[in-house]
C-alpha cells in the first residue's frame, strides 16, 4: 500500500519550479502498515533472519517477549532513504495484537544499487506469567506456550505480501 503525502505533493504542485531543484518533485514518502511476518522471542534477536530463524528458544514464565516483524521487500540502499519501522503491542487478556508500520522514501532513481536492505523491528510485551497466549498480526495469529522450549512462532508471510 503506498501513500502520498498530499500537503507536500500540493506544495509542489503550487510552488511548481522553483521548488523542483529541492527535490519536491522527485520520489515519494511510502508506508507499510501490518505486512509481512511476525515472529516471538524471548528476547530481541537483532538481526534480518528473524523471520526465518527456527532455533528453538526457551520461553520463560514471568518474562517480557519480543514480537519481531519484518516487512516484505528487499531495498535498495541507494533509491530508498529514511528506511524506519515501528510497533506496537497491545494485551487483551491471553492475547497480544502486534500493529506495526513502516516507512521510506523511494528517491525515484531509475539506476540503484542491487544491495538489499529490509525493513525490521519490533516491540516488547509486558512479563508474560504461565498459559497459552496468542500473537495477532495482519489477519493472521500464533499461539505460544510459556513456558516451553521451541522454535520461534510466526505468523504472516516472509514476502508477497
């Protein structure tokens, strides 16, 4: 899903020339909300294979997770600047919604660079006692067990989404 920023696209529109040289009229802001895929850790991993991580971890009674999220796509270094992710997590009960965004700016470059940066973060929950608990993610959701020893659950597609 892209979206324009309309006040800085009108700006452009209205000041027209003198204001191309600043680079108003080339490239575009984009935001992502709720794409790709959510894993849980104990902890946060670091890292880009977050998403594709199946190392079982220990999931401890009375300790804060880490939903990690990793946004579909492979950047180019040199056509997206501003790279940024954010997220939140919400307790419902034995429930965590996981909301996240994520933004760049494409420069509109024709000739980038092949280099692949992604876009990455995630949030941590609050200390999580004994149970069963569900992690909710764009339309899709995955049930941990604390506490347990086991590969990291995700829910969401690593990328087409």
């Amino acid at each position: 899903m892209r979206i324009h920023d309309n006040s800085i696209s009108l700006v452009c529109v209205l000041v027209g020339v003198a204001l191309a040289a600043s680079g108003c009229s080339k490239g575009e802001d984009v935001r992502l909300e709720n794409r790709g895929r959510l894993c849980v850790f104990p902890s946060d991993p670091g890292g880009s294979q977050v998403a594709v991580d199946t190392t079982p971890r220990d999931y401890v009674a009375n300790e804060a997770l880490f939903a990690s999220v990793l946004f579909p796509g492979c950047f180019s270094g040199s056509c997206t600047t501003d790279r940024r992710v954010s997220c939140t997590v919400e307790q419902r009960g034995n429930s965590f919604v996981v909301n996240a965004t994520a933004s760049y700016h494409a420069t509109g470059d024709t000739s980038c660079t092949t280099d692949c940066a992604i876009l990455a973060g995630g949030c941590g929950t609050p200390a999580v006692p004994a149970g069963t608990f569900t992690f909710e993610y764009a339309g899709e959701s995955v049930d941990l067990v604390v506490p347990s020893t086991v590969p990291p659950p995700c829910a969401g597609m690593v990328f087409g989404q």
